[in-house]
C-alpha cells in the first residue's frame, strides 16, 4: 500500500480516538463552556464534523447524516453558546465515528491514481486536499484539551 495512503487512514482513525477519549465522559453541557474569545468544545466537534463533509466529498462519498447538517459549525460561524443551536453531543460523535470508518476504508482501496485526481476548482488533487483537510482537523482536535480544562476536567489527555 501507499505510504501516503497509510499516513492519512492512521491520522484519521488516530484523530477519532483522539476525540473519544476528549468527550466520552461529558455532558453537552460540558462542551458548551464558552471561553473568552473563542469557540467551545460543540462548536469544534461540529466544525470538525463540517470539515468530514468535505472530505466525504473529496472521497466521492455520499453522506451519512443530512447535507449541511453541520453548516451551523462552518468557518466564521457565530458562536454557539445555546443547546438550542447544537447539534447533541451523541450525534456529532456518532457521525464523526460513522465518517472515520467510510473514510479509512475508502482510503485503504484506494490507489496512487485516485489520491493523484484532480479536483474541479482547486489547485490540489484529491490526495493533496485531503492531507490538508486532515491537517486542518488535527490542529482543531489540539483545541479539545483546553476545552475539557474550560469544563472543569483536569486529567491530562495526550
């Protein structure tokens, strides 16, 4: 297999137990916290969520959930400080589990030649966006920590 290809499906299976151990034990009260000046846990874990769209997309693959589900978590979104706007706590994680697994499995049968295709109105190609996308979601995932200290959990995850 590609060592490329590999790299990506570890990252992306490495980044969902990385959110699972961050959220396992809290509330959706939890991760509304609002810290001064930024996003809170939901908001990140939707945005997160946001971002598999499009790397579903990037993959050819249909969504699990209901197209712009997550559009209330996109870049320059307002912040979400109410249970009334957030998406359930079980929800996003779910579909953050269910889009992990259609992606690393995409990502195992797939060749140089689908990770080398372009893509229509971006300057990368299928395995270029996708190595950004999961960057960008690795940066995100950074923010949990202090998000769970914001909550008031302590414990040191990674």
């Amino acid at each position: 297999m590609n060592r490329y290809i590999d790299y990506l499906a570890e990252n992306l299976a490495r980044q969902n137990t990385l959110i699972h151990m961050h959220v396992d034990d809290l509330s959706l009260a939890d991760t509304l916290v609002q810290p001064s000046g930024g996003n809170n846990m939901n908001w990140t874990l939707g945005h997160i969520a946001a971002h598999r769209e499009k790397m579903l997309a990037v993959a050819g693959i249909d969504l699990p959930w209901a197209p712009n589900a997550y559009a209330r978590y996109d870049r320059g979104s307002e912040p979400l400080v109410d249970e009334i706007d957030a998406v359930d706590l079980a929800q996003v994680v779910g579909d953050l589990d269910k889009s992990s697994e259609l992606l690393v499995d995409w990502l195992k049968s797939a060749d140089d030649a689908a990770l080398a295709t372009p893509l229509e109105g971006d300057r990368r190609d299928r395995g270029s966006r996708l190595g950004f996308l999961i960057w960008h979601e690795t940066m995100h995932i950074g923010h949990l920590e202090p998000e769970r200290h914001l909550a008031g959990y302590h414990n040191s995850i990674i």
